[in-house]
C-alpha cells in the first residue's frame, strides 16, 4: 500500500517541481525587460512638432527627455550614468558640405555594477549647403553628441514605441511594399539626371525625417540599388 500511495503522488510532486521552475524563470524574464519597458514610451510633451521649413508637422523627440528618463532609470549623470567621448572627426562630400560625427560609449550603473559600453555613433552638419550658400555651424560637435547619446540611448530601449515603425528596413525595396501592404513597387523609370540629383539630395539631408522627404520624392527611383544604397548609408548616420 505504502508502494501504491507513492506512485500516487509522484505527478503531484511532479508538477509541484515545474511549478517552481516557472515561477523562477518569470522573475528572471521580468528582470531582463525592465530597463526597456520602464523606458520604452515618450510622453506627448517630450515630442516636440517643427513649426517651419521643409519640415514642418514632423516632430522629434526633446533630447532633454532622454537625460532625464536615464537620471530617472539610475541616478544623476557621473554617478548613475556616464559617457566618454571615444572618437569626433569630420568627411568632406563632394557638394563642398562637411558633416561631423561623434563616437561615444555609454555606461550605467544596474545591480550596483556598472555596465559594458553601449556605442552611438552621431552626427551633424559642418558646412551644410542653402540656399544663400554654405552655412557654417558652430554646434555641429554639440549636436552630434546628442544624436550620439540618443543612438545609445536606443539600444537600451528609450523611447522604443516611437521607433518601432521607424526601422531602416522600410528603404529597402522588398521590405518596404512589406509596409505599404498590398501596394506595388513604381515602375523603374529614370533618367541619369534625376538619379545623379536624387543622390545628392540625399546626401545633404541633416536628420532621419529629411531622407524621408527625398525617399518620397522619388518613388520611380525605388528600385534603383545605387539609389537605396545612397539613402541606407544616410539612415546609419541619421537612424532616429
């Protein structure tokens, strides 16, 4: 009897023991999503609207905020949170504009440990080409280390529900009618002019939202590689 009653037991035991398993591994799971999800939504106020210009109705998100969500997440800057510059360096195109990059990495304190450096890479125009010719910018090293922090800032989830749908893929030719449904690609009709234009234009743009105007502009220009390529490598430099 004392046999039988044993055998009797044992899926009690059984799923007793599974039970546990699952309660550690849930904790464990919460735990690695925790900086992300306290982090992952932007407040409205914290989306700032550009009221002129090409640009005007888009909207960015106040480089302010992302301070104060990592203060929030770990502490003040220097004693929480911290970054060192690594690298700042300048490239000439051939329109005469120069563009400034930063390189930096970015360490917090979790658990009392401090963390591995996360790298972003930000930049900015030098020389940018308008309309009453070459301006100069004095900020432009300011500027790309605020584009730095907030490309580090993007690994750790900050503001990840306002990049979501915002992802490079959606340049690409086959992923992007992947976006657009059941919508197909233009025909592949252009001239050696308007690639050549389109290129530069590309090239020029100083934030994510310009390429998105220039990407718009030329829908015939969607299946040309040169041109996705033009525009891929300026979503590396400009990824919000």
């Amino acid at each position: 009897m004392a046999e039988r009653k044993a055998k009797t037991e044992a899926p009690a035991n059984v799923q007793e023991v599974q039970e546990t398993k699952v309660e550690e591994v849930k904790p464990q799971q919460d735990k690695r999503m925790d900086i992300y999800n306290r982090s992952r939504e932007c407040p409205k106020t914290a989306l700032r609207e550009i009221q002129s210009g090409r640009l005007k109705g888009k909207s960015d998100i106040n480089p302010m905020w992302r301070i104060k969500k990592l203060t929030e997440l770990f502490g003040p800057c220097g004693i929480g949170w911290k970054y060192t510059i690594d690298k700042q360096w300048t490239e000439t195109c051939s329109t005469g504009e120069i563009a400034a990059f930063v390189n930096i990495s970015l360490y917090y304190k979790y658990d009392g440990q401090w963390s591995e450096a996360i790298i972003g890479t930000g930049g900015s125009s030098f020389v940018a080409a308008e309309k009453s010719g070459l301006h100069l910018s004095d900020e432009c090293y300011k500027m790309a280390l605020t584009d730095a922090i907030s490309v580090a800032c993007k690994a750790l989830g900050v503001a990840a529900d306002v990049y979501w749908n915002m992802d490079a893929t959606k340049y690409d030719g086959h992923n992007h009618s992947e976006h657009q449904g059941s919508q197909q690609q233009p025909p592949n009709v252009f001239t050696g002019k308007q690639l050549k234009e389109a290129i530069a234009e590309v090239n020029a743009c100083q934030c994510r939202a310009d390429i998105d105007v220039v990407w718009k502009k030329y829908p015939s220009l969607r299946n040309s590689q040169e041109f996705r390529n033009a525009v891929q490598a300026m979503c590396q430099i400009y990824p919000e």
